[in-house]
C-alpha cells in the first residue's frame, strides 16, 4: 500500500477552468463576510476543504436573520449549477448540499451559539483552561515515571475507541517479536505516527514506555503525543521532570511551551518558547506558535519575523498562508531548499564550437569546420527528438495513471469526510511550489540579463558594425571603380584581388571578432539559464515528465550552439560573416572539425529513506512515498487500520539520526535537539496533513548509510549554522528519533483532553 504525502485538489471544469463550488461564500454581505464555521454548522462538513479569510477581530458575528438570508441567497445560487457542472461534481463523487437538511439544522442554532462558535474560529491562542490546569498531576519523579504512564494508559482506554484499543495491543505484540531492543521498538510506534495514526502511535509506545521508562528520547515522544492529543495537563509532569535533568534542551523547552499554550496559559508559554528559541533562532515549532501569540497581542511585525524564522527551517503551506494573513508575503529567502551543487550540471561548458574566420582564407577554412560541426548538432538533435518520442509517452501514462488516482482519493475522501478532513488532493511534486518560486526568482533575473544582452547586441549591430559595413562597402565601391577604369583593351588591366582581399580581410578582422565575442556572451547566458532549468524542474516535474524537460533541454543547447539569434543572420547561415569570393590563390586546406561533447545526466542527489519497519518513507527531489511493511498489513488488517482513526496530524517536527557509524558525533545527553548536530540526519515537519517537507543534514563524510559531497559541508549554504547540502541519507530503527510538537487547536479540544490523573 502506497500513501502519497504530497496531494493537492482543484478541479476542473472546462479543459483549464476550474470548477466553483464556492456559491455559499459569494453574492452576499453575508457570506462574504462569515468564515467557515458558518458552513460547517449547516453543512456539517461539506465543504470543510474550502478556505476563507477570517473576518477581522471587530467585526460582529452572524446572526438568525442573517443565516435565513444567507439560506436563501444559497438555495437561488444552487438552482443556477449547470448540468453539466452537476454531472462533473457526481463523476468527482461530490454532492451538491442538501438544503432542506442545512434549514432544519440552522433553525435549531441560537445567536449565543453562533456567537461562541465565531469567536472559537476568530481565536488565535487558546483560551486560559482553568480546569485542566488544576488537574495537572504534581511532581512526578524518575522512579513514579513508570506507574504515572500506567496510569494514563489506562485513562487512554477509556476514551479511545475500542477498535484502536484492540488494535494497538496487536501491534504492541507485532513490535514486540520484531524489534531487537525496547530503542527499536519505540522507534517503531514512532513510524505509526508518521503513517497518520496519532492515537494508535500514543497507545502503542504508551505501552512500550511503561514497561522501559528509562528512555529519554521515548518519554519525551510520549509526551509530546499526549500533549497533541488534548491532554497537555497530562503531559506538562513529564516534561517537567525531563527539564529538570536535562536543563537548556531545546526539544523539552520548545515541548512545555506548546503544552502550557495548549491550556490557554499564554505566559508561561511564552517564556519556555522564548527560551528554546534563544536556543535555536530559527526552531521551527517554537517560532510558529509565538507567532500566533505575538499576533494576539497585536504585535504583527513580531509575529511575522518569527514566521520568517520558523519558514526558514522548514516550509508548510499553513506556514506560507499564515504570511497572507499577517499582510507580508512569502519572499524567496524565507524558506529553503538545497541550492545546485554544480553551476553546469549538464556540463554545457565542454561543448566548443569552431571560430569565427578574421580573412578570406579563414572563411575558406572555418566554413568547412562549421559545416560539419552544424551537421553533428543536426544528427544529435534528430536523435534526441526520436528519443523524446518514447519519453513522452511514458510520461503521459505516468500522468494519466496520477489523475486517476487523484480523482479515486477524491472519491475516498467524499465518502469517507472523517478520514479526509478537507486540503488538497491533486498530486503535485512535493516541493513543486517552492521551487516553482525560486526558479521564476531566477528567471525574471534571466530576463533582465537577456533584454540587456538583446540590447547591447541591437547598439552593436546599428551602431559600430553598421559603420564598419559602411566603410568597407565604400571602400569596395572604390576599388571596383578603380578596376573598371584600369581593365579594358589597351589599358593595364592590372589583377585587383589582392587588394578586393585586404579590403575584405580588415572588414572580416574588424567584425567577426565583435561577433565571437557577443556569441560566447550569449553562450554563457544560455548556459545558465539551462543549467538552473534543468536543476529547478528536479523539483517541478515528476520524473517522468523531467525526462521529456531534459531533453528538450539539451535540444535547445544543441541549437544555441549552432548560432542562437545569429543563425540565418549572415551568408550561408553561419552565425558569422563569411566573404569566400575574393581567393588569389589556392585556398588553403581545412584543418580537422571539431567533436560534439556529451551531456552530464542531471539527476537528483537530494534523497532519503526512513525505515522504522513498521513503515518506509523515500523522498527526493519530487516525489515523497510511504510504504507499510506488507507482513505488518497481513498482521493487523490494514483496512480496520485506516479506518478507525480519523484524526489529522498537529504541526510538529520529527528529528531522525543516524546511530551507526557515527561514534563521534553522538549528540549530548538528554532528548535528541532539532538542532542537534549528529552525523547524518533527516527531519521531518508535519502539518495537519502529513508529512510536508524533509530536511537532511550530515556533519561526517564516513560512516554507514550515507554520502556526502566530496567538498566542503558548506558548499550548499547554512541556515542557522545547520548544513544545508545535496546527500543521500539511510536512517532507520537503530538511530534515534525526537518528536518536537506543535501547536494544538486554540480551542483546546483533543481526543484525551478530558483525561484526568488523580493517583498512580
């Protein structure tokens, strides 16, 4: 079973138009105004994937009147959907609402309720919990770790479903026969969090924890579970403790900061986020939920700066549309990803072409050597169209079989709306978006230093080579006078090509030259500009299609070489001038022809595999994919698996390192950090759909698992002191994972919130 992690959803309903299912939100003051909760009363989730702007803080909310008109603007808009747009809506597997159903339900909602619930969306932190801050256990101790964990467990049992109970007790048995050791056992649940299940993963490791409490790294990940789960008042005991012995630990630091923020107690929250941050300026964690609290205080600038520091470590779309809501805009420098380690990937600079002629007998000479190399460029073109043939077509196989799997996701998700809480379900390359904007960045660049090229190149043609032709046709039209009036019976009839030759010859050193000149100018732009190309479409393209790009990449090369704008420009089509017509005697001898190069295959250096058995996750430059072990899905029956929990993720950080092989590079004592520096590395940053971007890092160039550019750690540029480089790294149970959570709902709700601990 295969899960994608990188889904987007739009559709269609013309050929490039996209389909409006938006009617609600549109055509009243009403609509406009009031965001999504309004609909998720009426609706109950229909449209849960549709995103709005939240109303400002001093606006009012709706109220009874205001839902009747709305009902009624939306019944008028619903009789106005084509047919057409019903029957594609129906092939899609989406359903137009019911609004007889969505009266019923909107008559039995009061002002008052409508009043909580728009100031539950309106909230950016959570309110202060009184409740569950005073059922915060006391001091729990490293010997009472043990029976506390116990204890929760077994208040887990009772709000959990059933199904997730048995379930999680059948895996707690698979991993119990299949991991070496209580590390790998632990780091196994970890892969049940990653596959989606949040509550399975919290049971299971709860489990594994209770019988081995002396696990740092593990203790914490339960807590940091717990904590996303709703019972951060259970968590904060543990968390305590971990602070005590292991004090300036940026993961507990960051891991108290969200649990007191979870409770709505913002000032304590506050201190520990500030404190893992001076730690580490650019956590990606801390800086996104002191965003959030810097925005409630009315602090915007502070707010954006620290989205800025969180962007920069790790990118989310969440992170991208929190900028929209700030009023800033997501800048290029504000988010990374590995920079090209290699300016010529496709090793353009090896091709050469033959000169450019200075005289008549070079021309002579040159034209030969151009002809052919002309001819080389000409066969490897047809060669490389032929091959794009085949390219293509397994391309748009490869496309053909990804809208049928995104439209039966759609189709899943419509069916099955507790699973598939709304977001975006067309498959798109996992980095395709930032890419997409660190190549146009560059391609505006591009641009800029073209038309100044194209205008230089206009000076030069108008301005001095015109003047240059000018002289030399002046001076030709003299000597052919000179030679009508000395040639005839009776006069000297002297022989004039020598002198038609040096005329032509000066003309030919004075231009051919300029033109070489801004032809290798013109080279090296080109080069660059394929170059990036071929790097940043690693990332755009799924890599069937970037097949199809390489080539048509390399086609255009083939072509800038052969004269770019110049070709066609100049007798005989050379991108030069050549003037063979005045010979005075044997012309000399053509000297060899130049050899066509090779390309260098671009290919992508930036991957992973995470193997916590359980489950498998690869990534690379634009396709991220995850894997359940197949004897795992035999064992517990993958179906009850997916379908008994329907919790989406919390935004939080996986840190993943490398054990063996890097005895050196061990980090201290104490929770794995996120910004550990620890041989070689992969983090992870969720959001509330998954997994979303994937950070590698490697700080030794020997070891197990890995490689590393034979150059400086540096060359692929620093963020905060971590290496940011182009490397392959294997990571699995042996290492050591860290879960850095994230901020939960504001409005305090989660599946364990209401689990209280009172002895153990």
């Amino acid at each position: 079973m295969i899960f994608s992690r990188n889904r987007k959803i739009l559709l269609f309903r013309d050929k490039n138009q996209p389909l409006d299912i938006s009617f609600l939100y549109s055509n009243t003051r009403v609509m406009k105004k009031y965001p999504l909760f309004i609909i998720g009363l009426l609706a109950a989730g229909l449209l849960s994937a549709q995103t709005t702007k939240k109303t400002a803080a001093k606006e009012k909310p709706p109220t009874q009147k205001e839902m009747s008109d709305m009902m009624k603007e939306a019944q008028k808009m619903m009789g106005d959907i084509s047919p057409e747009d019903k029957k594609m809506m129906d092939s899609m597997g989406i359903k137009t609402p019911d609004l007889n159903q969505m009266k019923k339900n909107a008559s039995g909602v009061s002002d008052a309720q409508l009043k909580d619930a728009y100031e539950d969306e309106m909230r950016v932190v959570p309110k202060k919990d009184l409740a569950r801050i005073a059922a915060i256990p006391k001091g729990v101790t490293d010997a009472q770790t043990g029976n506390y964990i116990i204890a929760i467990q077994q208040k887990i049992k009772t709000v959990l479903k059933p199904t997730v109970i048995a379930m999680g007790d059948k895996v707690y048995s698979y991993i119990q026969v299949n991991s070496k050791n209580n590390t790998e056992a632990g780091n196994m649940a970890m892969g049940l969090w990653m596959a989606g299940q949040p509550e399975l993963a919290a049971y299971t490791l709860g489990k594994i924890c209770s019988i081995n409490a002396g696990n740092m790294d593990q203790i914490s990940n339960y807590a940091s579970m717990i904590s996303m789960l709703g019972a951060q008042h259970l968590a904060i005991p543990l968390l305590n403790n971990l602070n005590a012995k292991f004090p300036n630990n940026s993961s507990i630091l960051n891991n108290l900061g969200q649990a007191w923020f979870g409770l709505g107690e913002i000032g304590k929250a506050d201190k520990y986020l500030d404190s893992a941050i001076r730690i580490y300026a650019y956590h990606p964690q801390a800086n996104f939920t002191k965003s959030l609290i810097e925005e409630s205080k009315g602090n915007t600038a502070k707010a954006v700066e620290c989205l800025k520091k969180s962007t920069q470590h790790s990118y989310t779309k969440e992170k991208e549309e929190r900028f929209k809501k700030l009023g800033d805009k997501m800048g290029n420098k504000d988010f990374r990803l590995p920079q090209p380690n290699k300016a010529d990937a496709m090793n353009l600079g090896e091709f050469s072409s033959p000169s450019f002629p200075s005289s008549v007998d070079e021309c002579i000479m040159l034209n030969v050597q151009w002809t052919d190399f002309v001819g080389q460029l000409d066969e490897k073109i047809g060669q490389l169209q032929q091959q794009r043939v085949s390219l293509l077509e397994t391309a748009m196989k490869g496309n053909e079989q990804r809208l049928n799997a995104d439209i039966n996701l759609i189709k899943k998700a419509q069916a099955n709306p507790t699973k598939f809480k709304g977001g975006n379900f067309i498959s798109v390359p996992v980095y395709a978006d930032r890419a997409a904007k660190l190549f146009n960045a560059y391609n505006d660049l591009y641009k800029k230093k073209l038309e100044a090229f194209l205008r230089k190149s206009a000076d030069l043609a108008e301005g001095e080579l015109k003047s240059i032709k000018e002289a030399y046709d002046a001076e030709m039209e003299k000597l052919h006078e000179e030679d009508n009036e000395q040639t005839g019976e009776g006069k000297p009839n002297k022989d004039f090509c020598p002198k038609y030759k040096a005329a032509t010859d000066n003309y030919l050193k004075a231009t051919n030259p300029k033109l070489e000149e801004m032809y290798h100018e013109y080279l090296e732009l080109q080069k660059e500009m394929l170059n990036e190309s071929a790097y940043w479409y690693m990332y755009i393209q799924w890599p069937d299609m970037f097949e199809v790009m390489k080539v048509d990449l390399q086609v255009q090369w083939l072509g800038v070489l052969k004269g770019g704008f110049f070709h066609g420009s100049y007798e005989n089509n050379y991108p030069y001038v050549s003037i063979t017509k005045y010979v005075c005697q044997a012309p000399p001898e053509g000297s060899g022809s130049t050899k066509l190069q090779k390309f260098d295959d671009v290919a992508c250096q930036y991957n992973n595999t995470l193997d916590l058995k359980l489950m498998t996750i690869t990534n690379n430059c634009s396709r991220m994919e995850s894997k359940l072990d197949l004897k795992f899905i035999e064992y517990t029956r993958f179906d009850d698996f997916e379908r008994e929990e329907g919790d989406t993720y919390m935004g939080s950080t996986l840190k993943l390192s490398v054990e063996k092989g890097f005895d050196a590079a061990k980090a201290e004592a104490g929770p794995l950090k996120v910004e550990a520096k620890v041989g070689a590395s992969v983090e992870m940053e969720f959001d509330r759909e998954g997994v979303k971007d994937v950070i590698l890092s490697a700080e030794a160039k020997v070891g197990a698992g890995h490689n590393t550019l034979d150059k400086g750690l540096e060359e692929g540029g620093s963020i905060g002191g971590k290496d940011v480089i182009d490397t392959t790294v294997e990571a699995g149970v042996e290492g050591r994972i860290s879960l850095i959570s994230g901020h939960g709902t504001v409005t305090g709700t989660g599946v364990l919130s209401h689990v209280k601990i009172t002895s153990w």
